[in-house]
C-alpha cells in the first residue's frame, strides 16, 4: 500500500539538500549562493562560515546537510565533493499591510525563499 518509490533524478556521484521557507528575498539569497557555486565543499563551508552576510549560517546547514546525504545515503567521498549546483527560488510571500496618510494603506510584502544544493563527487584532475 502507499505510493510508487520515485526515480531518482539525480546522477549516481550526486547528491542534495533542499531549505523551504527561508525568510530572505530570493534576490539577497542569490548572492550568497553565487559565492559558492563550482567550489570544493570543503572551500565552500570555509567561506559561508566566515561571510558576513546573515543568511550564509542557513545556507552552510544546507550544504552540510547535502554533504552527510553523500557521505551516508550515497557513499560518496567527502574529500572529493564540489558544489554543483546552488539554485535559489521563490516561495511564499506574506502580505502585511501599514497605515499611511489619508486614510490609505501601503502594502508591506514579506518574501520568503528556498535553495536547492546539489553537490558531486569529481576526480582531481592530475
């Protein structure tokens, strides 16, 4: 009983991690993820842990999320794990509304975001 097992979309030497609903535009989340896109992982969580930006803390779970996936559920080798993919979409936004002059109202939109790391596993090249 139940559902079919879905396909896996990935390749074999692949892994993910996925964040929904991370209180930040997708625009300021892009940029962050900009910083780590084509990097060794290792490299990677060394420059989300000493960014300035805020955000960089949920995105590092993230990837060290996608990094125990490859390591535990795929037997991938951690030392040789590059960031393959840091895509960033649009979730929900919440609308808030703020008293403004003459008996108007301004509209406030609070967005909210999410990131989808993909990280695999590469040869050095010699």
């Amino acid at each position: 009983m139940g559902k079919e097992k879905r396909e896996r979309t990935l390749a074999d030497n692949q892994a993910m991690a996925m964040a929904r609903l991370l209180r930040i535009s997708p625009q300021k989340l892009n940029l962050v993820a900009e910083m780590i896109r084509g990097m060794k992982a290792e490299d990677a969580l060394n420059q989300l842990q000493f960014s300035k930006k805020a955000i960089a803390r949920d995105v590092k779970k993230v990837l060290m999320s996608a990094v125990a996936n490859a390591e535990n559920n795929h037997g991938l080798d951690v030392d040789s794990l590059v960031v393959a993919e840091a895509s960033v979409g649009k979730s929900l936004i919440m609308k808030r509304f703020r008293p403004r002059a003459r008996g108007r109202a301004g509209r406030i939109e609070k967005p909210f975001s999410r990131i989808r790391i993909v990280v695999e596993e590469r040869e050095e090249a010699a």
